[in-house]
C-alpha cells in the first residue's frame, strides 16, 4: 500500500473511534394508572405516557351448603337474624320476620337458613341462636323468658341440642345453667310463652333475701342453686319453715324454695319494664316481572355466591345503588320481599343474560 495511503487509513480509524456512540434506550417500568416521563437523553422534548387502567377486582365466588350432619332443623313462621355469605363474613342482610327452617350442624358453629316468602333464599348464619318453644325450667329452676336467646355449647347430637343460661347476676352457684334437651323443645326465634305464668309469680313487691341462700326446687328437695350477695324476690306460698320465691333475672325468672328466716319482709324491691322497635316498610313503583325463575346472588366484601331463586311472577326493581366491587354481566336489583333488608355495603344481583331473555320475551 502506499504510504499517503495507510496514513489516511489510520486517520479515519481514529476519527471513528473518538465519535460518540449512540445512547441505549432508557426502559422505564409502568405501573397500572401511572403517568411516566421519559426524556431523551440528546435534550429532546420529554414524553407523557399513560398506562391503561388496572382491571376491576376480581370478586370470590362461593358456594352456600346445608351442613352434612345436622343435630336440628328448626322452622319458624317470623325468624329473625343476621346473614352472611360464610362462617365470620360481613353481613349482606337482615331478616325480619320471614319464614323460614334453621339447620343448625353436631359440631356446632355457622348454621344455614331456607327463608320462603317471594324469594326462596339460602345463607349462613354465623351466630346462630334458639329460644325454649315452651317454657321449662333449666336445672330445675331457671325459666328463660320467651324472647331468650340460649347459649349453644357444641357437640351436639342428632336429635338433641346442648343449650345453657348465664345466670351469674342472681347467683353465687351454679352461675350458667347447662342442660341437654330435645328439638321439639326448641325453635329459632322469639317464642310466645309466660314464664312468670308458669312459675306462679306472686304479684306482692319483691323484699330481700339473706345473702347466699340456698334455693330447693321443692320445700323438703334438693338443693339446685345459691344465691348471690344481695338477691331480692316476690315471695308467694309457705310450706312449714319453707317460701316460694320468684326471682326476676336478666332474660330468666328462676323459682324455688327459701327458708321462712331469710326472707326480709322490711324491704322493698323495683321493677322495670322493657320498650320494643318498630321497622318501617318500603314501598315499590315500577317493578319488573319475570315469567321465569330468576337466580339471585348477593355480593359483598369482594365475595359473591348465589343465595336463592326469585319465582315466576314476583317482581324486582333495578337498582342504582352504588358499589366499588366488579358486578360485570350482572344487573343491580331491590326485591320487594319486605322481610329483606339488605345492609348498605352489599349488592344483590341478577345475571344480565337472564334479564335481557325476560325483558326480549315479554316483548312478543
């Protein structure tokens, strides 16, 4: 080669060596609803991008069973209660005197609710509670009034249910009363009995009672309670050195036999009386009729399941309640069943395809 050539050679190597080399791409992650700036690095104008909104929540979808081994079924005419989706859910309902049967497990826990009545409705009942259908004497001296929620303590057994009273505000001993008894004695909601009927209640004022009495379930019986440090009761029938007593309790009247010595006629006792709630109704306009039987789900909390069936003819309001969760397919419904009251934070859906069937059909 000739020398002016390999020198020129050498100059244009140099001359590409020293040249700048282009800058690599700058990579910038996207979060979902975020603006990102990227700039270039050569002073060009710097560019806004929007990334795509994330997608709505996805929503769990459960399903609601009867419990396999069932100690009772107990039905109602007017059962009232709280609902859920599951065991410890949020509760999507309140039922106010609706007829229904309660299917309460062996083992004890969540129960499950059948409610009739222009819906055909399923769901969990997370607390489940039962009532006396008759008045009886729990340990032989404690009588729960009519509107007494019994404590549950599980295991059960088929047939037969383990149920208890707290009655520590009255007595030293026991202070709950535990007792096994059978379904027929039971029901699921408030029963209408008088307890202070059946124990006889003296209408005379209650006096005082020696603190720490022992009461008999009979003037020469055994010995089935204590009382506690300042008991007073209405005091009714002597039997030799023997009164009957009727004490009142919180949710029980309990009944028995005293020693004539420890009542204190010197004194005078209070009574007090209870007040009750009213609800009002909601009246409908404008309601939809289906020929056909329609699937109903209830959503809240991010779950969702199906929770009964709205019959032929009964009609539905669509709703414009608003909610944060995913109801994609679905259509937001008010029923006119005025035992249901669903809670604020939850939604009941139809499915849209079974809708827009009804809606096609009604127009021929």
């Amino acid at each position: 080669m000739h020398p002016n050539n390999r020198l020129l050679l050498a100059f244009l190597l140099a001359s590409a060596c020293a040249a700048p080399r282009p800058e690599a791409a700058v990579v910038a992650e996207v979060r979902p609803g975020a603006m990102v700036e990227t700039a270039m690095r050569d002073g060009g104008q710097a560019v806004g991008v929007v990334a795509p909104e994330s997608p709505e929540p996805a929503v769990k979808t459960l399903v609601i069973e009867r419990p396999e081994n069932v100690a009772c079924a107990l039905s109602a005419e007017r059962w009232e209660g709280a609902l859920q989706l599951r065991d410890g859910g949020a509760t999507f309902a309140t039922v106010r005197a609706g007829k229904g049967t309660l299917h309460l497990p062996v083992e004890g826990g969540a129960a499950v609710i059948d409610l009739t009545g222009g819906l055909e409705l399923t769901a969990v009942v997370s607390a489940p509670s039962v009532h006396l259908a008759r008045p009886m004497a729990l340990g032989d001296f404690a009588v729960p009034l009519a509107e007494t929620a019994l404590e549950l303590a599980a295991p059960h057994e088929a047939g037969r249910m383990n149920v208890g009273l707290d009655v520590s505000d009255l007595f030293d001993a026991p202070r709950s009363v535990r007792q096994v008894v059978p379904c027929s004695a039971l029901q699921p909601s408030k029963a209408s009995y008088d307890a202070r009927a059946f124990v006889r209640q003296p209408t005379r004022d209650p006096v005082g009672l020696v603190p720490f009495t022992e009461l008999r379930s009979a003037p020469q019986g055994p010995v089935v309670a204590r009382l506690g440090k300042s008991p007073q009761a209405r005091v009714g029938a002597a039997s030799g050195a023997s009164r009957h007593v009727v004490l009142q309790g919180r949710g029980y009247v309990a009944s028995g036999w005293v020693p004539s010595a420890a009542v204190d006629f010197s004194s005078l006792g209070m009574a007090s009386g209870v007040g009750r709630l009213g609800y009002r109704t909601r009246e409908y306009t404008r309601t939809s009729i289906c020929s056909d039987p329609l699937r109903v789900w209830a959503q809240i909390g991010g779950e969702r399941a199906i929770i009964g069936v709205l019959p032929s003819g009964v009609g539905y309001v669509t709703s414009h309640k608003e909610t944060r969760e995913n109801t994609a397919g679905f259509v937001s419904v008010e029923l006119t069943t005025s035992w249901l009251h669903v809670d604020d934070r939850a939604v009941l859906l139809l499915d849209s395809l079974d809708v827009a069937r009804c809606q096609a059909r009604s127009k021929k």
